[in-house]
C-alpha cells in the first residue's frame, strides 16, 4: 500500500517563485502533490480537490489588477474549511500584517526571503 500524497496548493502571482518553491518542495519530499495558481480565484475554484496545505501570497494581485488579495481569500478558504491549514507569504516586514493574517487564522506568516522555501517545507511537515 502507497502512503497517500499530501496535497499543496501554491498561490502565488509570480510564476518564477512558484515554479521555484514547487521544485524546492518536490525534492524534500517525492509525497509531495503540488499544484499552483496564479490567482486566489483560481485556488477557490480547485478547493473541492481537497489539499492538505495552501501557500499563499499576501499580495496577490501585482499582475492581474482585479484580483482579490491574499487576506480575502484567506477569509473565503476559511469560510469553506475552517481546518485547512493555510501559510501566508509575503515580503511585508511588517507585524501588523502578520497578525493580521494570523487572526483572520493563517497557521503561520512566512516573509519572503533566503530561507522562506526551508521554513515553509519544514511547516508543512509539522502539519502533515
């Protein structure tokens, strides 16, 4: 019997760091399922499939101007399952930002940075 993949969804509006962070977590772990969108619309659309973790950005709508932010799909993520686990990234230093996402119940903030990828690997496994 095969143990089950954990499921990760990536939501972030930069193709280059999503394609990095899914590389980076696929060679941590070969149970790793991940999937990526460049919207929060699109994520919200794919919830029925059930992941395990969602990544998401803070700022997400640098490319598509009409695209809701990070902080409103974290409230609709959680209004559809209040226990899926959900990290923030964002390059906000800020706190008031982090606690923001924290409340609004985020599991963790992770700034973006040299060791964000290690830092989000290491998350998902305490949450796994």
């Amino acid at each position: 019997m095969t143990k089950e993949q954990t499921k990760i969804f990536i939501v972030d509006d930069e193709p280059l760091l999503t394609e990095m962070l899914t590389d980076y977590l696929n060679e941590q772990d070969s149970d790793f399922a991940v999937e990526s969108f460049p919207t929060g619309e699109a994520c919200l659309q794919n919830l029925d499939q059930n992941p395990d973790i969602v990544v998401l950005d803070y700022y997400l709508n640098s490319r598509e101007r009409e695209a809701a932010n990070g902080i409103d799909i974290l409230k609709s993520i959680k209004d559809k399952s209040k226990s899926l686990p959900v990290i923030m990234l964002s390059s906000q230093k800020s706190y008031g930002v982090a606690a923001k996402t924290i409340m609004h119940g985020a599991v963790h903030y992770v700034i973006k940075g040299q060791d964000a990828f290690n830092e989000i690997y290491e998350i998902i496994k305490a949450n796994n």
